[in-house]
C-alpha cells in the first residue's frame, strides 16, 4: 500500500485530542467563590491553610507558597545564603526558569550534562563540576522522575553544598523511598496553568529547616515583619521592614484553588500511570522512536509523557501530529543553545546529551481527563508519523 501525502488525515476522530486540559471543577469554583465572598483576597487564611495541607501532603516540616516556582527557587537560594557571584550546578535540559532564578538571585548557572537515557542531572558529571566557587547544586525532577537524590544529597555532604530541587513537575514523585524536599535543603513546586497540582499561576517550596521558612515568608513580600491579614486581627500594631525583599506572595484565592486538588493527587496520578503504560506499549512497537527511562524503585509524578525521534525528523512529527488534531509541546530544547543564554551564560562543560535529547524531544498530552479513545488516537496517529513522516 502507497503511503498518503504528508498532509493527509490519519482515519479516525477529527476532534482534537488537545494536548492539556485541567481538571478544576465544582470543588475549586465553590473555594473561589468561598473567598470572593470574603474579605481577604490577598495572603491570609486560606494560604496558610494550604501551606499546612501541602506540607502534610509531602511530609515536609515547612511549605512557603509563592507566586511561582521561579520565585520559589530564587527566594529559596537567598534564604539558603547564595552570595553574588556563586556557581550553581544545574542542567541545561530544563525551562529557562531554572537558570533565569539563579541568575536573578545573583548566582551563576554552570551546566552540566544529563544522563543519556533520564534527561535527568547525571551525579558523575556533577561531582566533576564542583569548584571552589560552587555553593549550590539545582537538579530538575525532569518530566516528573526524580534525579537521584541520595548520590546528590552524598556530594552536597561532602563538600558543604546547598541543594535546591526544582520540582516543578514532580508533586506525586518518588525515588528510593524518598520525596521531593525529603533530602533536599529546598524543593521548589510550580502550579502553573498545566501542572498536575494547578491555580493557573502560582508555586511554593518546601523545607526542613524553620528559620529558612521564616526568613522566605519575610522575603515573599517586601521584607515586611507583617502583611495585610496579620495586622487586620487585634488593635493596629506598626510593621517594619527588616530586609529588602520581593512581591511574590500567594493570594487567598489561589489557595483556595490548590486546597481541594490534594485529597485527588495520587487518584489522579493512577490514571496518567494507566495513559502512560499504554504510550510505553505503543511506542515499544516503533522505530526510530525511543523514551526515557524510569529508574528501578522510582514513583514518576507522570507531569509529560515525552517521545525521543530522530533529530532531523522531529519538525516533521510535530507537524504531522498537529495536521492529524494531535496537541505537541517541546519540553525542552537545551536551553544554554538560546540566544539570551547562548550570549550571557559561558558553557564550560559538554553538553551533547543535553543537546542531543533537546533535538529529539516532543511531547504528547498527558492529562487525567485524557478519555482511552483519545490515547488510541494518539498512538495511531504517532504509529503514522513514524512510518510516514
């Protein structure tokens, strides 16, 4: 049989299988509305309620909500004593954010390369990496799998590092019995619009140690000893400004938002488990298209479902899934080969696992919501491009 043009429709569905969608419903709008109706729209109550639920959840001592995951890892590597001019290991497979907030905190990023066949922050390569002048290492918990922490947690021991996790895309994530912020100083969380855990913007850090979780609410909002809902109980008492700090609160309503989704995480997570599985059948069956690996006694939090392709192919397959209704990302191209980066951040080490998987790399939808019809459409139309494309 002739293979059809390249802008031909795969047979089946011509819905699109939209390549995110979330899952807020009546529990969320009801805690939207429960603060509307409120007095406080700004930090208070329902924040704090959520900082409590949150650390709970993770089984962390401490939780700072925030205005984003950004905020949280650069406010987390102030708190943490990040001196102008420290080098922070980190990888270069990850969003701009990750080096962009060490930046801002005054660090400098040094890139180090992944492991082939994780994407995640290789340890080995790591170790090499530390000078004199590195005070922090960053790993990303890639498309929701955790690094491995316990070699990570060894090298920041040994030579008196800080470790910040951006966990990002790993709430539900879990590697040799530890979880996000169980071994780092910090583990830093986004709830950004497409995020399993969501109020559309927004993010938070988690913590062992008290003082550091009280020096970041002080930094969360302008160095301030209190804020609107502390002063409003009991007579009016003056406030001071201690440090000088930054406007990355969490308001009450998105809190509100965030509060309802924790009792539905590991339910939620099972069905993109399910997806998963049957991605990784589909995709066994193909050429020329390979995935990550998930380390044995690893939880993945399941956050992307990304394929690797042939680099000179990958333009194509994003154009043949689009023509054919399916939602694509790329998460990520090495983010140390973008322009801004590439002419500001000096690269000192190889990076061509990073490079190589960063030209590789597309993502399919991978979302709770997602119905088994559309997953087999998915892989239809995935089968085709591989044959086709």
């Amino acid at each position: 049989m002739g293979h059809r043009a390249q802008g031909d429709v795969v047979p089946g569905r011509t819905e699109k299988v939209e390549f995110y969608r979330h899952s807020l419903g009546a529990d969320e709008k009801d805690a939207v509305a429960r603060v509307l109706d409120s007095l406080f729209l700004t930090t208070g109550e329902e924040v704090y309620a959520f900082e409590r639920e949150f650390a709970e959840y993770l089984g962390a001592p401490e939780v700072v909500a925030l205005a984003s995951c950004t905020a949280a890892e650069h406010l987390a590597l102030l708190a943490l004593g990040l001196r102008p001019g420290d080098e922070v290991i980190t990888t270069p497979l990850t969003f701009v954010a990750t080096a962009t907030a060490i930046l801002h905190a005054g660090g400098v990023p040094v890139f180090v390369d992944v492991e082939p066949s994780t994407g995640n922050l290789d340890p080995e390569r790591v170790e090499a990496a530390i000078t004199r002048r590195t005070r922090a290492i960053v790993p990303v918990h890639l498309y929701g799998t955790m690094c491995d922490m316990v070699a990570l947690r060894e090298l920041a021991d040994r030579f008196g590092l800080v470790l910040v996790e951006d966990a990002a895309h790993c709430v539900e994530g879990e590697r040799d019995g530890v979880r996000p912020a169980g071994l780092g100083d910090a583990a830093c969380f986004s709830f950004y619009a497409t995020k399993t855990l969501t109020s559309g913007e927004g993010g938070a850090v988690a913590l062992r140690d008290a003082a550091v979780a009280d020096r970041l609410r002080t930094l969360r909002l302008h160095g301030m000893t209190k804020n609107a809902a502390d002063r409003y109980h009991g007579l009016y008492q003056h406030w001071d400004m201690t440090e000088l700090g930054w406007k990355f609160n969490m308001s009450n309503i998105q809190g509100a938002m965030l509060r309802p989704q924790l009792g539905r995480l590991n339910d939620r997570l099972l069905r993109r488990e399910e997806i998963a599985r049957k991605y990784d059948a589909a995709i066994d069956q193909l050429d020329g298209v390979e995935r990550p690996v998930v380390p044995a006694a690893t939880r993945p939090a399941r956050h992307l479902y990304t394929v690797w392709v042939e680099p000179d192919r990958r333009d194509t397959y994003l154009g043949y899934l689009g023509r054919n209704g399916v939602g694509t990302a790329v998460n990520y191209r090495a983010i140390h080969t973008l322009r801004w980066l590439r002419e500001n951040v000096k690269v000192e080490h190889d990076l061509s696992n990073a490079e190589s998987i960063g030209a590789r790399t597309l993502s399919l939808p991978l979302y709770d919501g997602l119905r088994d019809d559309e997953v087999s459409r998915v892989c239809d139309v995935l089968a085709a491009a591989a044959r086709e494309a």
